[in-house]
C-alpha cells in the first residue's frame, strides 16, 4: 500500500511520546511507499515559523530541512491534475451541501491523482473527498 502522510501524522511521529498505533501502522509501510505533498510542507513551515521560542523554531527548522531531504523524491507537487481533481471533488462535495478546506482537498486530490491512501487523524475533513483513508490512531481504514 502507497500512503500519503497528512500533516498531523507527520507531526505525531516527531513526537518523543508518540502514539504506538501510528508508530506501528507506518513502521509497516515500507519508506518508499510513505509521501508528504508539499502542502504538508508548507503547513510544517508555517507552525515552525509562528513559534515564539526561538530555539525550538531552530530546531524544528532543521528537523524539516532533515525531514525534506529525506523525502526528496517522494514530496509531491500540486500540478494541473491534481488541482482538475481538486475542482471535481470539491464541487461534488459543495452539491452534498459539504465543505472542504483548500489545503485538505488538494492534499486528498493528490493522493487521489497517484493512487495512495491519506492516512490522517482527520477522517471527517476528508470523507467528502471521497479519497480512501486510513485512521493510525484507531486502526480504520476506508473511504468516503
């Protein structure tokens, strides 16, 4: 199985208390099956640079440049498909009378556009996209 890794997934692992569940459920995907979208990034990014402490923003800074360069070749980018995908499953979930964030909706569209699972925390955010998903902290995995 492929997986796209939500942002706070990504966020539990650097974690020194992180959950065994989400620990065990990606120590069981094999590394060149794991992605970041590069919205994940850009979320990293954004939390680090509001932080007040500028020690800890030093240190998570490097954790992401460290964290980038690990996933060099699996960081995917938002190009003309996936936001054409974007435009359909966000229109479909608006005539549902549902709404989904931007960043939520790209990030489901691009694992939609190259055949990977999300594996989020925030099944809710995404079911509307009707992308398949898995949950590491409860076991689920599905879809919409």
């Amino acid at each position: 199985m492929r997986v796209l890794l939500d942002t706070c997934v990504v966020s539990e692992l650097r974690r020194p208390g992180i959950h065994p569940s989400v620990r065990g459920h990606v120590d069981a995907i094999r590394s060149e099956d794991l992605y970041l979208s590069a919205l994940t990034i850009g979320e990293l990014a954004k939390g680090i640079s509001l932080l007040r402490d500028q020690r800890r923003r030093e240190d998570l800074a490097r954790w992401l440049l460290t964290l980038e360069q690990s996933y060099r070749d699996r960081i995917l980018p938002i190009d003309t498909e996936t936001a054409r995908i974007w435009g359909e499953i966000t229109a479909a979930a608006r005539a549902d009378g549902r709404t989904v964030a931007a960043v939520d909706g790209l990030i489901a569209a691009t694992a939609i556009r190259h055949g990977l699972h999300v594996m989020t925390r925030n099944l809710s955010d995404f079911r509307p996209t009707g992308a398949l998903l898995i949950d590491p902290w409860s076991d689920a995995v599905g879809g919409s």
